[in-house]
C-alpha cells in the first residue's frame, strides 16, 4: 500500500472476513508497529535525528576518530487503560532491521532505527468483543501517534530532502 487509508481499507476486509469465517469471540491486544530505517546519504545524522535521539553520538570528543559508532535504546512507556509505546531506537552499523524483500539484497550501511510499537491490552477481566470498525479504530489513532512520533524524531531538513510538504507536528 502506499498510503495508510488504503492500508486500513484492506485490513478492514481481512478483519472482516476473520470475524465471518473463524469468528474468534474476543480480543486480548490491538497493535500497530512500524520499522523504520533511517540511511544517511551526504547528510550528517545530527541533521537527520533529533539530537534526544542521537545523545552523545553527537559529541566530536567522542566519536571524532571512531571508525564505526552504533548506539541503541529501548523505551518502554505504559498509560492509563493498559496502553502503551514501544520504541527502539538508535544508530546501528549494517544490515537491516528486517528481512530484505524475496530477491534483494541486504544493505550494508549504517542506518538509524526508529522502531514504534503503539498497543493496548486489554486484560481478561475487561475483554473485547469481536469488532471490525472498534479495532480500525483503534489501529487508525495508534497510526497518528506513530506519525507525529516520526516526525518529531526527525528533522525538517530530512523531512524536505524526502519531499515531505506537510506534516503533524509536536
């Protein structure tokens, strides 16, 4: 899909073809997840990533005379009505966080990981019932939060480099 309404479009359908043929009763955990991976062409990273982000990657008596740098986090953030946010981030030197597509190869260049995972569970004692529309629901707002999460990870010189006109901001 290229844009996330034609993304909910077919989940919806594949939602509702799981709720008429298999037709499970309830629902424990409601997610949406996207990896990202961020690759410095001629562009500095500390101009790309925020620097909340970078830490002391940023620092030259650091990493000055470093041949390679990596750095990573995980973030864990838990709400009110079991909801919550994972987030993976950070500068690792090769690869790929994710299997290369059937026939590619894999990169073999740093890239910055910005890993979001944005969910609720919902516990035995307050199950979901069944719903279609209630879960794209939920999946369409988690798809907001990830976007302006994106975005403030990232800075407008990136944004613009990736044609990117307008955007949510916080």
């Amino acid at each position: 899909y290229e844009h996330f309404a034609a993304f909910i479009d077919r989940f919806k359908g594949a939602l509702n073809a799981l709720a008429e043929y298999i037709k499970p009763s309830t629902i424990l955990r409601i997610g949406l997840r996207y990896i990202n991976e961020v690759r410095a062409i001629d562009i500095d990273w500390h101009d790309i990533i925020r620097q909340e982000l970078l830490g002391p990657l940023v620092a030259p008596q650091l990493t000055s005379n470093a041949i390679q740098a990596s750095s990573f986090q995980h973030m864990q953030l838990h709400y009110p009505d079991n909801q919550g946010i994972n987030i993976q981030y950070g500068l690792l030197p090769n690869g790929s966080a994710v299997r290369p597509r059937s026939g590619s190869e894999p990169l073999n260049q740093p890239f910055y990981l910005l890993d979001f995972d944005v969910y609720r569970e919902f516990p035995v004692s307050s199950i979901l019932l069944m719903n279609p529309d209630l879960i794209c629901r939920h999946v369409s707002r988690y798809h907001r939060t990830i976007s302006q999460l994106f975005y403030w990870s990232v800075s407008e010189k990136y944004l613009s480099r990736l044609g990117v006109e307008q955007h949510v901001s916080n």
